[in-house]
DNA sequence: CGAAAATTTGACATGACTCAACTGGAGTGG
DNA sequence: CCACTCCAGTTGAGTCATGTCAAATTTTCG
C-alpha cells in the first residue's frame, strides 16, 4: 500500500510526524474498484469515508421517477463519503459509483475516531476540510438559486476543467440540475457565439 | 454579558470545563444589533464568526440586477459568518443582515486560532458543527437540482417550522429560489388541495 | 465487431419569471 | 386618532427557460 500520496495530502494542512503517520497507515485499507462498480448504495450504511488514490467517483441520489442527480464527484487527492449516513450510523439514500478504475484508502468510523483521540491534530486537519467543502457547497446553492443553466454550465467548465474532459455531459448535466437534452442545447448556444 | 446559552449549546457536543470556559468567555464580546441592521457588507472582511443568542439574521448575495438570494437563516442557538471571506480573509460578497433585534456573541479570527491552540477539544466541537452543517447543505443541494419550487417549499416548511411564522414569505422564496411572486402562486395552489 | 451509452435535434408541453396593477396590513408622523 | 407611506402579498397576461418524448446519429468500450 502506498501511503506517500495520501500524507502528502495532509501535509498541506499540517505536517505529520512519524507516530501520526503510523497510527494513521495502521487505520487505512486499499481497495481496487473497477469502474461502474459501487462502493456505496441506496439503503446501506456508510461505512467508510474514502481517499482517492487514483480514477473518479460520482455520488448521487436516484429521485422517485428514477433519475439520477449528482452531487459529487472525486478525483485524485479527492475524499468521498456520504458524511450523514457515515456519522449517524443510519441507511444512506446515496450512491457511490466509480466513474473510472480507481484506488481508494478507506478508513472505518471506529478507526477514525481513535485516530481523532490519539492525536488531535486530525480533528484540525478534517476540520479545516471540511470548511473548505462547505465553502465550496455554499458557492454551488448560490449558483443553483441565482443563475441560468448555461450560467451554471460555463461556472462548472471552469471552476472544475480537470473534469471537462474526463467525465460525460450527461454527468455534468445531472450536477448542474438540468436534462443531458438540454445541455446539449446550451452546449450548441455557447459554441456558435 | 450572558454566555450559559454558548456554554450550553456547546455541551451538546463536549462538555467544557471550567478552563475552557473561562478562556471562551475571555473571547466573547457581546453584540448588540437592531432590526435591518447589517453585520456584514459586500466588499468587507468577515472578521467575526457569531453566535446567536435571541433574534434572527439572513446572509445572502445580491446579483447583478440587484436582486437577493438568501443563503441562510441563522436564529438562536444557531452562527453565522460567511466562513470564506473569515477563513480567506479576503473581502465578502455577502450581507448579513438582522431580521429582528437580536443579540449576539461574536469571535475574531485571531482568538478563535488562540481558542484551537490551547484547547484543541474546540477543534472537535467546531469539526462536528461544520460536519453536521456541510450534512444539511448537501440535502439542500439534492433538492435544488431534483425538485420543483413546490417541493422545495413544501421541504422548507417541514425542515424549518420555527421559521415559517417568523420570516415573510419573499426571505423564503429568496431562500429556496423562486420570485415572489411564484411562491404565491405557489401557496395559492397548495391551500386549494 | 457489436451492444450500450452518449449526444444531438425537433416539436411540443410546462415551469417559472417579468411586469404591472391592486389589496391590505403595519408602522409613523402630524 | 387619522392620513400616509411602505412593504408584503396576490393576481393575471404574456414571455422565456427548461423539461419531455421520440428518433436519428455518433461514440465508447467490452
């Protein structure tokens, strides 16, 4: 299991010492997941929060009618977990599926909070995520309540180029809110200006 | 200036001892504030995070044509800050604004840093709170890009009955993105059912 | 190669916005 | 206590944004 890139991750936070990096690998399991595989359905529990390694997921929820409404995706250095169900302990209504093959390090809510009790500092560190991922969750409900589809769209392109051209429109679609039809539509629009 | 609410909301999640109490309240400087009176503006600095003793505020984004769009609500026991701009310490551009008269508690940067530092149990207490809001914005994001206005305010309504006989109907159309005047067409719909 | 998925296109339907007008409180000052 | 203003809420007509459905075409990947 190489562990290099993940440490790397956190030492953009705070750098960690030989202890932490060992208790921290002690905790951590690599997966290999093929892509269209899931790591997390509709009615299980979220029993690990994962770093990507390597590849691409997508989370989202399937409404009544069947349709599916993306509200993540993950690349490299990226972390995905359904926070509510992985924290509550209670069936998730989300799925986790992998855009791509990938590699991921789990870790289990039992093995994270030790983590947290031995060495504070991972309280810091995941703190200081996690205000970065409601920061960025704030931006997206303006967007959603203030702005045009294409407004949306062309914001997507370039607040995440790195996934211009690695996922589907039919992705892009279902994380902005609209029909892949319809942007195809703006997609036209924008092109012939 | 009364801080039992603070120490008791924090309880909810760790208990505090009396070291860190005293060294909270050293912090806490006790805010006064009337109705529409702004606690933050475009263009400034968020030099406080808030804790919200009685009263009521909104934060939201005022577009191009000069039209708001509600972010969030922030009532007792709840905070408010925009977190980008106080993190970044770059300008905001946000406005927060009392609802009602209200009281508030109010941190800097500087000494919330200080408070991490000598007592990293607030590192936790402030990862869990972010964690649990981060949780609660995701299902607004779902929402917004699955759902119709109706369901959105019918979704509103259930997650925030304390809010719905205190805030006009044009605060909760501004929150869930609609015109006011939809969301009265809206309603009209919904009571002729 | 062959099947499945992605993309595009068009006709039509519906959701939501705009604008303007009107109504009815809730303050506010004389 | 009245007249006044201001703001929230409602209504309707017209318009624009976006969705739905079906079909044809292209791309991707096993």
């Amino acid at each position: 299991m190489n562990i290099t890139q993940i440490i790397e991750h956190f030492s953009n936070y705070t750098p960690l010492n030989n202890e932490e990096i060992e208790c921290l690998e002690s905790k951590l399991t690599e997966r290999k997941v093929k892509r269209r595989q899931f790591i997390l359905q509709e009615g299980d529990v979220c029993k690990h929060i994962s770093f990507v390694v390597s590849g691409c997921f997508k989370m989202y929820k399937v409404d009544t009618k069947g349709t599916e409404h993306n509200l993540q995706f993950s690349i490299e250095n990226g972390w995905i977990a359904d926070l509510g169900s992985f924290h509550s302990e209670k069936p998730s209504e989300l799925y986790i599926e992998a855009l791509e093959a990938s590699t991921i390090l789990q870790i289990t809510r039992p093995d994270l909070i030790l983590l947290y009790t031995n060495f504070p500092k991972f309280d810091r560190i995941f703190r200081v995520l996690i205000e970065n991922a409601f920061v960025s969750l704030q931006k997206r409900v303006l967007q959603n309540i203030s702005s045009t589809a294409e407004e949306r769209y062309v914001d997507f392109l370039k607040t995440y180029p790195s996934l211009f051209n690695r996922i589907s429109n039919v992705q892009i679609a279902s994380y902005i809110g609209v029909t892949p039809e319809f942007l195809s539509k703006i997609r036209k629009n924008i092109t012939s200006k």
